[in-house]
C-alpha cells in the first residue's frame, strides 16, 4: 500500500476539485438518509390520516421519493463528475511524467527492460492505478459518509436496534479482509502474465517477417496460446474468488434485514416503554440497511482495486525510482572545435563481464579522419557508444577539445554531431521526416535534401519511388533494401552539417562500387569536421589519417594504411584476405 503514498502530491495538485468531490458525496448522501426519516414518519402518521385522505398521502409520499431520488441523483452526478474527471487528470499526468522520465534514462536502462514492460507500465499499470484513483477513492469516501450519516440515524430511532443490526457487519470486514488479501496475490500473477503475454505478442509482431521466414508461425502461434492459456487460468481463479463476493455479502445483509424486522417487532410490541419504537422506525431501518448494501459491497472490490493499484504503482514506482547513470548536468554552451581522445579507456558492460574496451586511446583532430578496425566483436561499436556518452567509462578519460566528456553539455554535444549506427533505425514516416530528422534549426530545402542523398548515392533510388522524398516508409523502413537503409541513415547524419561524424560500419550493405562513390564524397567537406569511421573492411577506410586497429577490445596496431601494411601484421593480414575475397 505504501506505493500509492507516491501519488499523494497529485491529490494535493488537484485538492480543491477533490474536495468539492466530498462536498458532493456529503449532501448527495444527505439527501439519501432523508428518504427513510421521511417514509418513517409518513407510515407513523398513517394510523391518524382519514381514509379519504389515504390516495393523497400515497401521492405525496411517491412524489417526495421521486424528488429526494432526484437531488441526489444529482449530486451523485456532480461527485463522479469532479473525482472521476480528477483521476483522468492525475492518470494524464502520470502518464506523461513517466514518458518524461523514460527519456532521461540511459542506454543500458533499455537494454535491461524489453519494450513490452516499459509499454505495459505506462499504460496497463497506470490503468489500474486511475482505478484507485476513480472509483476507488470515490467509494471509500462514500462508504465513510454514507456509514456516518446513516448510522446517526439509526441510533438516534433506537441504539440497541443499531447495535443488533450492525452485528453482521464486523464479520463482512473480516470476510473482505481474507478474500482480499488472497485476491491480492492473485492479481499479481494476472499481471504478471499479461505483462509476459504483451510482450510475447509485441516481439511476435516485430519479428514477424522471420517468424515467416522460417516458417514459425505453428510454433509462434502455440507459444502464444499457451502464455494466454496461462493468463485465462489466473483470471479465471481471480474471478471466481470475485464471484464468491457479491452473494456473501447479500447474505450478511439478509440476515441485518432479518434482524431489524424480528428484533424491531419485538421491540415495537413488547419492548420496555423507553425503548418502545414505532412500525415506521422498521421501515426506516431496513431501508437504511438496503443503503448501506451497495457502499459495503463495493468495499471487496475497492479493496482489490487498491491492491492491484498498488501492486502496478509498485511497478511504475521501479522505473520512475531509476536514476539515469549518464547525467548531464552541464547547461552551458559547447562549440566543438575538433579534437576528440580517448586516454587509456576501459570499459565493462553493467551486465555481462566482458570488457569491451580496455585501455584505448587516441587523438583525432579536426579535418582528420579516424578509422577503427577489427574484427566483430572487437569493440568497435562500444567506442562510439562511449563517444556519444551512452555509457561512461569505469576507467580513463574521453575528452573533447580537452574537457571531459562528462563536464561538457551532452545536449549541445549531440546537436554537433552525425552518428550513423551500425543497426539502422528508420522511422515509419516519410524519406523527408526521415532525412529532416536531426536538424532542428530550419526546415531543409528541396536543395538540401538532394544534395545530401546525392552525396550517399541515394538520390537515383528515391526519384524512383512515385512519391519521391514522400514515400512513406513501414515500420522500420521495411520497404527499402538494407543498402537504401543505410544510404538514408548517413544522408540524415550529414544533412546535420555535423562538426564530428560517425560512421559505424555502415556501408556493410552496399557494394564495393557504392562505397568508393561515397567515400569519395565523404572527402569533400571533410575539412570542416571530424570523421570517425568504423568498418570491418580495409577498403573503406585505407585513405583515413589514422588508423588503429581493435582486438577483444585492446589497441593491437595503429598508424596510416602505408605503415600498417609495412609492418605485415594483424592489419596486413586482413588486408590481405579481403583483396583475395574480392578478387573471388
Ligand atoms: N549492450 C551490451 N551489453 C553487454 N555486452 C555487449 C553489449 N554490446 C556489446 N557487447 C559486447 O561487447 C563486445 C564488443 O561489442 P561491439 O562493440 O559491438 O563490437 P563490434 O562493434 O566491434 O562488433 C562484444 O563481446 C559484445 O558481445
Ligand atoms: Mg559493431
């Protein structure tokens, strides 16, 4: 329960809509109470009403129930109206605090949590904590006024009858208690399997052209089926506990009502003057228990709506609790004028052992080119990570322009600077929103954007599509070739005007014939930044200033393609049986 305590500031945010909320709930119950006094002294005064009279008073006692029913009809409409439309309130920002916070997190935050759980936490769980927020809330509040009131009541017709009738009661708190907790714990395994069963269904949908292509679809399919038989099973179990719930309570309510009509007879006939009551006072009563049904019901399922409520916001609490590991505290200005190096860097990756760099380190200056080559696996693409602060590094120092990395404003770092993945991410949306993406201080020109794909030996592809620059990618970028994918990918990067450039192994799809077109247009303008290029293949990168070469993420040989290829080692090898492949 404690959880929950976390959403106690926004209660306080929306504090005067919550507290016309109780105002209403408070004279919409008002109104309630008022129908059986009314009734109690309608019947009293029967026996002293002229028979001629009797259709009026019928009339009169149906008109006054009609109305009381409809001023509190009312204000029970004025009270969801504020608590529910408060809870949509809270559940909106919520949301949106959540989102916020996804975004601060790091790299390895996302690499720890599938997709699935974090989409599950923001909408699912936030779901069930509105629950709480609503109609939980709501009928907590209601059952404590309508208990006050209606009990005033009671006692002021006759304490001992209210003694009597409310013996049941005590029994139903414990009853709700047991049933509760069990349904507790049950509710967390229907989330649990939901939270898995979404998750499968997700990645079954974004792997769906290899689930095709393999031919797996039986099998996804079972393995689906049976998360959701799983899902079915517990829900199942969590319903049928639920069912138990509404007939037992019926039940204790019956027996109330049997109490008030034995017990209040024998009082009304035989009882001690003091406490003698009338035959309204009885009527009065079991329409004051019927009143007290709904609130006492409701209390099992608020119960189980808080538990689940707080079982999610102990969820959400998790993500929202994470402090993002790269912090960028800097506000300040950063204009990047070219010197990049690594000083003796290590690094480990949180969750495995490996260390996927260790002790690098290098200078790359403006108009320079860096290449890193190894083998996959070697540590590459970690460095650019590294670069682009995705991580920091447990050992060394990475600095631009001589200031730490971590002293720099990572805002305006990233803003200098075109990155190309070695994984490319295209969004589905149009080429232009696409290649448009990283430049946020104008609206690029037709000009522009061809002149940036023409850089990249894109432009050809993308006249061909009828809809041009307009052609709507599917998700992923589906509908273009790895190669197109790739050309896209640098064309955004360098639409930036980037003053560092990384290109992290991404010309692998494109022919040897492409590349050198490319490369070759990457060297104009190349005096303006610092370039960075990754790759595996010594072709791309024989002309860089400097090269080093990478091995489990250790420095083995560094220099210029000339010198490397002089000293006939692990480069000169590789060199070697790339220009035998190619040749085959
Ligand atoms: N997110 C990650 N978590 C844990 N280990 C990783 C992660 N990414 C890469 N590695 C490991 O770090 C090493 C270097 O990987 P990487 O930098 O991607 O190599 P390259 O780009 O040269 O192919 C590999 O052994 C790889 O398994
Ligand atoms: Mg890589």
């Amino acid at each position: 329960m404690k959880s929950l305590q976390y959403l106690n500031k926004y209660f306080l945010k929306y504090k005067w809509r919550f507290l016309l909320g109780i105002i209403f709930t408070i004279v919409s119950n008002y109104y309630g109470v008022q129908m059986p006094i009314y009734f109690k002294n309608a019947i009293d005064h029967l026996s002293d009403t002229k028979p001629n009279n009797v259709l009026w008073l019928a009339f009169q006692l149906g008109g006054s129930y009609m109305l009381l029913s409809l001023i509190k009809g009312f204000f029970l409409f004025l009270m969801r109206q504020t608590i529910i439309v408060m809870s949509r309130y809270i559940e909106f920002d919520l949301k949106n605090e959540i989102y916020t916070h996804y975004q601060t997190l790091d790299q390895g935050f996302f690499k720890r949590n599938s997709t699935g759980d974090l989409m599950n936490r923001i909408s699912e769980d936030v779901g069930l904590v509105r629950m709480y927020l609503g109609p939980g809330i709501m009928y907590i509040i209601n059952l404590i006024i309508a208990f006050a009131l209606i009990v005033t009541q009671m006692i002021r017709i006759s304490p001992s009858l209210t003694l009597f009738v409310l013996i049941p009661l005590p029994i139903m708190s414990i009853l709700i208690y047991r049933v509760s907790s069990r349904m507790n714990a049950m509710s967390t395994l229907v989330q649990k399997e939901q939270s898995l069963l979404s998750t499968l269904a997700q990645e079954t949908f974004s792997g769906i052209r290899i689930i095709k292509a393999y031919n797996r679809e039986k099998e996804t399919e079972d393995k689906l089926g049976q998360s959701a038989e799983n899902y079915k099973k517990q829900s199942m179990r969590l319903v049928l506990v639920n069912a138990f719930f509404m007939p037992t309570i019926m039940f204790l309510i019956g027996i109330s009502i049997l109490i008030a009509v034995y017990y209040g007879g024998i009082l009304s006939f035989t009882g001690p003057t003091k406490e003698r009551i009338s035959i309204g006072s009885i009527v009065a009563f079991i329409m004051f228990v019927n009143s007290l049904t709904w609130p006492f019901a409701s209390l099992g399922w608020v119960s189980s709506i808080i538990q689940r409520a707080s079982a999610s916001q102990k969820r959400i609490n998790e993500f929202l609790l994470t402090k993002p590991t790269i912090l960028n505290s800097e506000t300040g200005e950063f204009d990047f004028q070219g010197s990049v190096a690594f000083k003796q860097v290590s690094f480990q990756y949180p969750i495995t052992d490996i260390t996927a760099v260790s002790n690098v380190s290098f200078q790359v200056n403006k108009g320079e080119t860096l290449a890193i080559v190894g083998h996959t696996g070697s540590g590459k693409s970690t460095i650019s990570s590294l670069l682009m602060r995705q991580y920091d590094p447990q050992f060394g120092e990475i600095l631009f322009d001589e200031k730490p990395l971590s002293s720099i404003n990572l805002h305006a770092l990233r803003d200098q600077t075109g990155i190309v993945p070695q994984d490319v991410f295209l969004f589905s949306d149009t080429i232009r929103e696409n290649l448009q993406f990283g430049v946020n201080d104008h609206t690029p020109t037709e000009e522009e954007l061809i002149a940036g794909c023409e850089m990249t030996h894109v432009y050809h592809n993308i006249q061909g599509f009828p809809d041009g620059f307009d052609t709507l990618l599917g998700e992923r970028g589906v509908n273009l070739s790895g190669g197109q994918k790739q050309r896209i990918s640098i064309a955004r990067a360098l639409l930036k005007k980037p003053k560092l450039l990384i290109l992290d192994d991404c010309l692998s799809a494109v022919d040897t014939e492409t590349e050198e077109i490319i490369l070759r247009n990457l060297e104009k303008g190349k005096e303006d930044r610092t370039t960075i290029i990754i790759s595996h293949r010594i072709s791309t990168i024989r002309n860089a200033t400097k090269i080093i070469v990478l091995n489990h993420g250790e420095v083995i040989e560094s220099g210029t393609h000339e010198t490397l290829i002089s000293q006939k080692g692990t480069y000169f090898d590789m060199y070697e049986q790339q220009l035998k492949q190619e040749k085959n």
